[in-house]
C-alpha cells in the first residue's frame, strides 16, 4: 500500500464548469486549484492537495471533467479518473452538478452514469453536490430535485448538498463548514473498479437525448403529483374553510343565544322590580288609606265630642 492510500481521499468529480476547483480551493481554505472561466477545460491533470478536517488528514483530488468533445481528450481524461481512484482508492466522492437556471445538466448525468458504473459509488460516501443556485429559488427547489436525482441513480442520497451561487468572499466559510461536516459524517469506501469507463464522443448527443426524455418523463409525472398535491389541498382549504364558517355560525348562534339570554335576564329583572314597585307602591296606598281613615275617625269622634259638650 501506498503512503497516499493510507489517507482518505476526497475525490471531487463532475464536468467542466461544474465548479470542482472553487469548492476543492473552499474545502482547503486557499486558491490550490485554478478555476478561472474559460472556453476549454481549466483542470487537465489530476491534482491533489492535502488537508486537516477535524483532526483528520484528507487527500483533496481537483480532476479534470470527463466529457469533453472530442475521443482523444475522453480518454485522456479517463486515465485522470482512474488516477485519483488508483492512488486513493479510501475514499469520499464528492460529484458536482452544475446547473442552467436551476436546471441540472444532461450531460452531468451521463458523466455521473459512467462513472458509477465502472466505480460502483456507495451511498455512505457518495456527496451530490449541485452548485452554482440562485438563493431565491422556489421553496421545493430541493424537495423535487432530491426526487429527480434519486429517480435517475436508483439510490438513497443521504449527503446532498444545494450550494447558492457565491457573490461575496464572506459567504465561503459558511459554505466550507457544510461541506466539511458532511464530508466528515459520510463513510469513506474503498472503491474497486468493475470494468472500464466507457463513453464515446459519438454517442453522447444520443446519451444526453436519452436523460433528457428521461427528464421530461420525471419532470411530467413530477407535475401530476403536484396538480394532485394541488387538488388534496384545495380540498383541504376548502373543507377547513367550511369547518371554520361552521365553527363560526356555532359561535355567533353561542353569542347570540348569550345576548338573548341577557336580554332576558335584564328584561325579567325589570319586571320583578317593577312587580316589587307596584307591591311596595300598593302597600304604601293601602297603608296611606288606613292611616287617613284613622285620621277620619279620629276628627270625627273629636267633633262628636264637641258636639255633646254645646249641648250641655
């Protein structure tokens, strides 16, 4: 065994303009690799650059993209790929995707296809990277692409990572602190290689037809389960709207019911106490009238006896 293969490697793979260079110079935090924009391929050799990830030492491999558009350059760049994973066979493979408004790129998938058949990629060890996002995408942006990819490899993607497009130098170190926990929390495997890689220039308009109907397929039944989504919940809306007006013609009539009952109340009380009025207002007439019939016959006996003393 070699000295390079005792150390994990981080084997960063996709095509040209994925981005591999900027996240593998993020990851070592310095500009290792070239990745200027340009009309050819930046990376043509294999390189690797080593590094310390939470007390661990990593091989970080910048690899050259493996579709290009002529043979003799495929070729070349299959013995790159099979270079990193000759030398550091132990190892993370981080897959770059790069994107077209949002849109992952046929081509990737192809490259992705090809090199997970000839490398078969372990779930534990395998990171997706697509790169390059706008930060205002639509909220199941991840969700649907999640699916789409899962679709196209038949696998679980447990380490997905959805990198926004980098405008400020600030924004690097959040980004290099996602990458190295998931990095450090998948499983480095030791990838054998089952037979070689194979892609053809001359096929690969055929090829990248091919995931493009795929795509379409995907992104079709993708639309009927969310216009069935659509549906479930209108009919959700719709029927905790009828719930809500239920609920809030049971709490007018409650109200209702309350104010009627007050009313009630209040007009009951007034008559008790009109009734109390009326008897308090009787009781004083009556008392009023004994007291003026004492009276009555008080003066009337007082003049019977001064009648019978003019008498005498």
């Amino acid at each position: 065994m070699t000295s390079t293969a005792r150390k994990p490697g981080i084997i960063i793979l996709g095509n040209s303009g994925a981005g591999k260079s900027f996240l593998g110079n993020v990851i070592l935090n310095r500009e290792a690799f070239e990745h200027e924009y340009q009309m050819q391929a930046t990376t043509v050799k294999t390189e690797y650059q080593e590094c310390i990830l939470n007390q661990k030492t990593y091989a970080v491999y910048n690899i050259p993209g493996l579709i290009e558009l002529d043979q003799e350059r495929i070729d070349i760049n299959i013995q790159e790929i099979d270079k990193a994973f000759q030398q550091h066979p132990y190892a993370v493979v981080m897959y770059v995707f790069g994107t077209t408004n949002g849109k992952i790129r046929n081509e990737d998938i192809v490259a992705f296809h090809a090199i997970n058949s000839a490398y078969p990629l372990s779930e534990k060890s395998l990171i997706i990277i697509v790169n390059s996002l706008s930060p205002n995408r639509k909220a199941d942006y991840e969700s649907q692409t999640t699916s789409l990819l899962t679709q196209h490899f038949k696998m679980n993607l447990p380490y997905i990572c959805y990198v926004n497009e980098i405008s400020h130098e600030n924004e690097k170190q959040p980004l290099r602190q996602q990458l190295i926990q998931t990095i450090t929390t998948a499983m480095p495997k030791t990838h054998e290689k089952q037979h070689e890689i194979e892609l053809v220039a001359a096929q690969l308009q055929k090829l990248i037809k091919q995931v493009a109907e795929f795509q379409n397929i995907i992104e079709k039944q993708q639309n009927q389960i969310d216009e069935q989504q659509k549906v479930i919940e209108d009919y959700k809306r719709q029927k905790e709207a009828t719930e809500n007006e239920r609920q809030r013609k049971e709490y007018e009539e409650t109200k209702r019911q309350q104010r009627e009952e007050a009313e009630n109340q209040r007009q009951r009380k007034e008559y008790e106490e009109r009734k109390r009025q009326q008897r308090e207002e009787a009781q004083n007439q009556r008392q009023r009238k004994e007291y003026e019939e004492r009276q009555r016959k008080k003066e009337e006996k007082v003049e019977q006896v001064g009648r019978g003393k003019g008498k005498v």
